[in-house]
C-alpha cells in the first residue's frame, strides 16, 4: 500500500483554509499572504503600509516566525494590532497556525489582513491559509534568476515586488532578465519596483491594495 502523505497534509490544510475563508468573509476582511526569502523586507513593508493606508483603512497582521516576537512588535508601534505566530522549526505558515491567531485578534475591526508569512521561498507557497491573494517580494540581492529556480511561488503569487532598488546600482541584478523569468514563470503576474527604504514605488502598492479591497467588498456585497 502507497500513502501520499503530502497530498494528505495539503487536502487537510485545504479544509481549514476553507473554514478561515468562511471566517473571513463573515469579517469582510480582504487577506493577503506575503511570502519571500528571509530579510526580503516584508516586515519594513508592513511598516510602511501602515504609514500610507493610516485613516484610509483598518490593517491588521498576522506575523510567523521560527523564533521571537520582534516583527510583530516593529509592527505594533505603528498602532496596528499584530499577532506574532513561533513556527519553532516549520519553515511556512499552514491554515491551523493562521486559525490560532483568531482569537488574538477583532477581525470584525479590520478592514485588510495581511499574513506576513515565514521567510521562505519555497513551503509558505504550497499552504493555503483562506487567503484572497498571495504577494510576494523579491529583493535585489537575491539574483535575477530566482523565478526559474523557486517557480512554485512565482506561479501562485498575484504580485511580485521587487524591493531594495534603492541599491540596485551597487547589484548585478538584472532588471529586465528579473521581469522577464518572473513572467515566464508567470505571465499573469503583476510586478512593481519599490524600495521600502525610500518609499519609491510604496504609493503604487498601497493603491494595488486598496484596489483589492474595494473589490472585495463589492464582490461580498453583490454575494
Ligand atoms: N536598502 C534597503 N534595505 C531594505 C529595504 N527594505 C528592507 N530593507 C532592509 O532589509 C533588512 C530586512 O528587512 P525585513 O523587513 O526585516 O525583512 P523580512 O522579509 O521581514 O525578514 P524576515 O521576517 O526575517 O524574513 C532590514 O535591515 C531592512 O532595513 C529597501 O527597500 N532597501
Ligand atoms: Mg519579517
């Protein structure tokens, strides 16, 4: 007898990722998964989306990491109610971490959800967690190549951004190469240059995003 114990695992994440759907949509909250590589900037993007959307709209975060509680508390100083979720050793977040941090947080009093996922670029694509849209960010330093090498979440991703471009000179990070192997990978993706450290392109995003949201409600309006 053969077991695919993978499909198992990912056919059971995919009935709770079900059941927090249902929880998201009785909150009306849009939720994106935000997924890189370790120290993409993920966190200094939640940061300066809290500045830009601040009187706009209700953020909220769910933060995982393997150890401490750092990222959730560089969050919480910009006012944003922010649960930091220790994964100990799994390298992603799955549907039933993401389910812990519900009682934690007033989803009733957000408007946008954003689940900064574990710094990671392959297992966070694999787990569904009730999502509305994956992000993904992918920095300058990583090298131009890395859609070819870690597809699977340049396929699953609504919008790749690509940050640190304020260093982009100092790099032998090819733009066009980055645009064209994230496309090939991805031909529906959209992409956006930013710099989370200069704020160049965060306009642009912040407008992605709320676009969404207004999307979102009018799709569970029109429920
Ligand atoms: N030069 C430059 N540095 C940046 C930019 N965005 C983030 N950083 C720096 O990159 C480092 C990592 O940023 P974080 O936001 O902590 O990255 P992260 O993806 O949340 O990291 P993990 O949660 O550990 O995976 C920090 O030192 C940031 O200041 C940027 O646009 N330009
Ligand atoms: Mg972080």
């Amino acid at each position: 007898m053969k077991i695919n114990v993978m499909t198992d695992v990912l056919e059971a994440n995919d009935r709770i990722a079900a059941a927090n759907r249902e929880i998201f949509n009785r909150n009306r909250n849009l939720v994106v998964n935000l997924m890189s590589s370790p120290g993409a900037g993920k966190t200094t993007l939640l940061e300066r989306t809290a500045e830009a959307l601040a009187g706009k709209a209700k953020l909220g975060v769910i933060t995982g990491d393997i150890e401490t509680s750092r990222d959730a508390e560089r969050i919480e100083k910009h006012n944003i109610p922010a649960v930091q979720l220790t994964t100990g050793t799994a390298c992603h977040l799955d549907a039933n971490m993401v389910a812990s941090a519900f009682p934690y947080l007033d989803l009733s009093r957000i408007d946008i959800l954003i689940i900064e996922n574990v710094g990671n670029l392959v297992c966070p694509a694999e787990f569904k967690v009730g999502e509305d849209c994956k992000v993904m960010i992918l920095s300058v330093t990583e090298g131009d190549e890395k859609p070819l090498k870690y597809p699977l979440m340049f396929r699953e991703s609504s919008l790749l951004l690509i940050n640190k471009i304020d260093i982009l000179p100092f790099t032998n990070f090819n733009m066009e190469e980055a645009r064209a192997n994230a496309l090939k990978m991805n031909p529906e993706l959209e992409i956006l240059e930013v710099s989370c450290t200069t704020g160049q392109g965060i306009e642009e995003w912040v407008s992605w995003l709320t676009q969404c949201w207004q999307n979102r409600v009018e799709s569970l309006r029109s429920a």
